[in-house]
C-alpha cells in the first residue's frame, strides 16, 4: 500500500497537523506542454493556465471537500449515515471523523481496503495519548501548537510501518 | 435512502459537480507517462486525471462514471453490490442505444424516453 498523505482538521476548520510522503511536482503535465495553438484550450479547459497547487491550498481543498461529502451523504442516507471513503483513477480518500467533530483523512493508492479503523485507532491510541493528555498541550490547537511532538511523530511512524497493511 | 426534493437533488447535482473537479485536482500521485507509442495521435483523454469514481458511506455506494464528452451517470447501490463496472457499461450502453440515437431528443436536455426508462427497469429487475 503506498499512502500519500495524512491531514488531522480540528472543529474550527483548520488543518492541525499534515503529513505528506509525496512531493507535488512543480508543475504538472499538460503546463509543460507546448501549445500549439489555442484552438486546444478553447473549450473551456482553463487547466495548462492553472498554477500548481501548494500545500496550505491542498489542505483546504481537502477539508471543503470532505465537509461537502459528508453533507452529501448525511442528506441523501439520512443522519446516522457517514462517509467513508471515496476513490478516483490515481487515489483514494479515508474518511474518519470523531465525536468532537475532529476529522482524519487519509490519501492513499486506490487498492487499499477501508482504513476507518486505522484512523480510529490513530485517534485513539495516538492523538488522545500523545497530544490530549500531554498537561503543556493548548485545548485547542490554532496552527498546530502542540500536536505535532516528539512522542506523536514517533508514533505515527511506528504505526504506519507497524500496524497499517501492506 | 432518504427521499428528497427535486429542488434538494438539484443543489446535490450542483455540489458534486463541483467536487468530481476537486477530486480531480487533488491527484497526489505523479502523472503517469503516456502510454501510447509517439506515433500515434495525441489524445486530450489520455493521462487527465479522473474525478470521482466511487464513494462509499456507511449506508450505499456512488458509482460515478463520466463520458468522454463529460456527462456523469451516478449509481446509487447497496455497499456491497458486485459488478458495478459491468451493469454501468450496460447502463451506458441503454443510453447511447434509446437516448442519443432518439431523433426526437434534444441534447442536455432531461431525457423522457420511454424505451430508456423500460430498458433500465428491464436491465434493474433481470440483476435483482
């Protein structure tokens, strides 16, 4: 299994701990490519113009599509339904989401099975131990403060190389 | 699944418009060579990221399928419906067949085929 990406978002919306094990390129494909002639982009495929994203844009761009989702899915199964996951051609997206309204998502290849669980577990044995019961740790974490330490790392390490499948 | 106004569905068709692109944005991994051999015609189908393909809840399952020309056909299914590939292909199949070779039809606009909407509860009851 190849994972991409992990991204914790605390209740205010704001994204309080990332991690990536993949570089964006510079720039993508169809930018670098000479155009020849402006016939190509005249169907209203403004992408060669786009510029790449950046990480803090890639962070947003996670959390308001993940809230769309679960709205989506809340309306349309009714309120005890959640979303799980959803997956495009390149990714897969793991959705997990605590009672405190913390959401965990995860980016991984598209063969991975469900990784709710994981998440769960990430939440449980990882963040409440490490980040909520540390006594010099903020309630809250506005930009982070206090999530990312030493032992949390750590254990994210372990985790992902321990526990996660292959 | 929960009924809900055509208004409702409407706003949800909006959204997950809109989000297809982001999914499609989002793609962490890098871009996959061009498969084919230079020689043959370049494409602007080949190496586009895909939107949205499958999303799962804890009560049913979107199968999304986008045509080259960017209509989506979603498919709502239990979580553990088998064969979603297959019974969309045919889906799609219906489409071209009774919607898009109807001379009366007029294009994005709401399909009323009758033969459409028989083929589909035909295909729905035979799976069933």
């Amino acid at each position: 299994m190849v994972l991409y990406s992990f991204y914790i978002f605390d209740r205010h919306t704001e994204c309080i701990y990332a991690r990536r094990w993949t570089p964006r390129p510079a720039s993508s494909g169809t930018a670098a490519r000479p155009q020849s002639g402006s016939s190509i982009t005249s169907n209203g495929d403004a992408a060669p113009t786009r510029k790449a994203l950046t990480h803090s844009d890639d962070e947003k761009l996670v959390f308001g599509l993940v809230f769309s989702l679960r709205n989506l899915v809340t309306k349309l199964g009714g309120d005890d339904d959640t979303f799980l996951s959803y997956r495009t051609g390149e990714y897969k997206l793991h959705y997990y989401e605590t009672p405190t309204r913390m959401k965990f998502v995860m980016l991984t290849d598209t063969k991975a099975p469900n990784l709710r669980q994981y998440l769960h577990q990430i939440w449980a044995t990882l963040y409440v131990e490490y980040v909520v019961k540390n006594p010099l740790a903020p309630t809250e974490h506005p930009m982070g403060i206090g999530v990312a330490n030493e032992l949390f790392e750590a254990g994210i390490e372990a985790f992902i190389t321990k526990v996660l499948p292959v | 699944m929960s009924k809900l106004s055509s208004n409702d569905y409407l706003t949800l068709a909006g959204s997950f418009h809109g989000m297809h692109a982001i999914t499609a944005r989002l793609s962490p991994a890098p871009a996959v060579p061009n498969p084919l051999p230079a020689s043959s015609a370049p494409s602007p189908f080949i190496n586009r990221p895909t939107g949205l393909e499958v999303l799962e809840s804890s009560h049913f399952r979107i199968q999304c399928f986008q045509t080259q020309t960017g209509t989506k056909f979603l498919l709502f299914t239990e979580p553990q419906q088998p064969n979603v590939d297959t019974m969309m292909k045919r889906i799609y199949e219906l489409y071209a067949d009774y919607v898009m070779k109807n001379p009366f039809y007029t294009v994005e606009m709401p399909i009323r085929c009758e033969k459409f909407d028989r083929g589909l509860d035909g295909f729905v009851k035979v799976r069933g």
